[in-house]
C-alpha cells in the first residue's frame, strides 16, 4: 500500500505537466491587447507573393456588356461559351518581394502597398498608352487567414474570396466556435506592417454586446485563434492512466511474490 501512496501523487504530478498542451497563444492575465480597429477603414493592399488575377479588356470593358461576359461572371448567368471567353482575357502574375509584378507589355511594374482599386488606375493609365480604353480587372487569388474554431485537429486556411469578409464569417467558414471554444476569448493574430511584428486584439462575442465586433473586417494573414476551454480532470486521467496501470501491476506482481 505504502508503494501506491507514494507513487499515486508522483503520477499525478508527472501528468499534470503536459495538461492542455494543445491550447496555444498563451497570455499572462495582465497581458496588454491592443485596441480594436476601426473596421469599416479596413482597405486590403497588395503584398509580395500575392498571385494577381489579371482580367484586361480594351474599349473600356464594352466587351462584357455586348457579349455578356459581365453577366456571366458578376450575376451567374450567361453561356458556357461565355464563361470561356472571359477565361481567355485573365492571368495570373506572382508579386515579388521586391513588391513587383511581371505584366504583358508592361513588364516591371510596382503594386506593393496599393489598394486593388489604385492598382486597377495604375494599370488602366499605364496600358493606355498601348491599348484603346484599356479596362482592368483585379482580384487577390491566394489571400487567406487562419482560423482555430477552439478544438484540437480543427483549424482550417480560409481563402478570402471576399475582400470585406467579417470575423464572423470566417469564424463560419471554419464550422463556427467549437464545443470546446470559449467565445469571450477569441484572440485576432495581426501583421503589423510599421513595426514587423504582430498585434494582438482580444475579441469577446459570447454576448450580444459583441455584434460591432463580429463585423471587423479580417485581413488576409490574420490568424483567429478561438481559445478552447481548459479540460483538467479528464487530461489528468488520460494522462496518468499508462501510469496507473503501471503501478497497479507492480504492486500487484510484488504482493503475489511475497504470498509465495
């Protein structure tokens, strides 16, 4: 018996320290979150190693009306046909770190920092000098954030195919907060671009007061990271029970030994 006192707290101890381990981004409780952002100012730029969709059309875009290439891709509808002609005017082109595109006719052109908007002027004023009317078209293909909706084995790469996607959407993308999850503890995980490192904002939506929160426009790189509740008890028990069983053999096979 006296093996089973002293070994029982030992396996207690030993297990406790790899409690929870799957929980991450651990803060100190007085640990300082920035302030929220003002979500409606929240305008994506271009970055390096952004891959841009290129869509370029001449006559100011007179194309997708007259042959319904607009309608195929803005509204759903138009032939297949269609479908295959706008495909036909779009291409992708890598952003280099040096901030960067390689474009037809351009060549070199420098889009890092700019919104997609300003890009689409820069490039509509660039091409006029080749091209009627030229008409640009856009879009960040591989711009995603990270999200852990609060459970182990459940984080997910949500592509943003959205430019004004909320943290609530995303959160939705990813199957909504976990069982485990905590919803007054959601940690928003943000590039800073002036000081290279990262912001963290603390996120509580588990009342309705949370709603201007839910609708923060996320940027692509955020990393939404749901907190998952702390399970002691049953971690404790899975954790200690190899060990237990341990010892209840020894203890078993040494009290057999001495009976013989």
């Amino acid at each position: 018996m006296r093996y089973v006192l002293f070994w029982f707290p030992m396996a207690i101890l030993l297990g406790s320290c790899t409690v929870n381990k799957d929980i991450l981004f651990k803060t100190p409780t007085d640990y300082a979150y920035e302030d929220l952002p003002d979500s409606l100012g929240s305008v994506t730029h271009i970055t390096p190693n952004n891959i841009l969709t290129l869509n370029f059309f001449t006559g100011n875009g007179h194309v997708l009306i007259e042959s319904g290439l607009g309608s195929s891709t803005l509204t759903g509808g138009g032939s297949q046909n269609n479908n295959g002609n706008f495909a036909r005017n779009q291409m992708s082109y890598l952003v280099d770190n040096d901030g960067t595109a390689k474009l037809p006719v351009l060549g070199r052109v420098k889009l890092e920092g700019l919104s997609i908007r300003e890009a689409e002027t820069k490039l509509e004023e660039m091409y006029t000098l080749y091209y009627n009317e030229p008409f640009v078209i856009l879009t960040v293909s591989n711009n995603r954030v990270i999200v852990s909706p609060g459970s182990g084995g459940t984080a997910q790469v949500i592509t943003l195919t959205n430019a004004n996607t909320t943290l609530f959407e995303a959160l939705a993308l990813a199957g909504g907060v976990a069982d485990r999850g905590v919803a007054s503890k959601i940690k928003l995980i943000r590039e800073n671009k002036e000081t290279g490192g990262r912001d963290v904002y603390l996120i509580d939506l588990s009342t309705i007061d949370g709603l201007s929160q839910a609708d923060l426009i996320v940027q692509p790189n955020d990393i939404i990271y749901v907190e998952p509740l702390p399970l002691i008890a049953s971690e404790i028990v899975k954790e200690i029970a190899p060990v237990i069983t341990l010892i209840t053999t020894t203890v078993l096979i040494i009290t057999l030994a001495r009976s013989f």
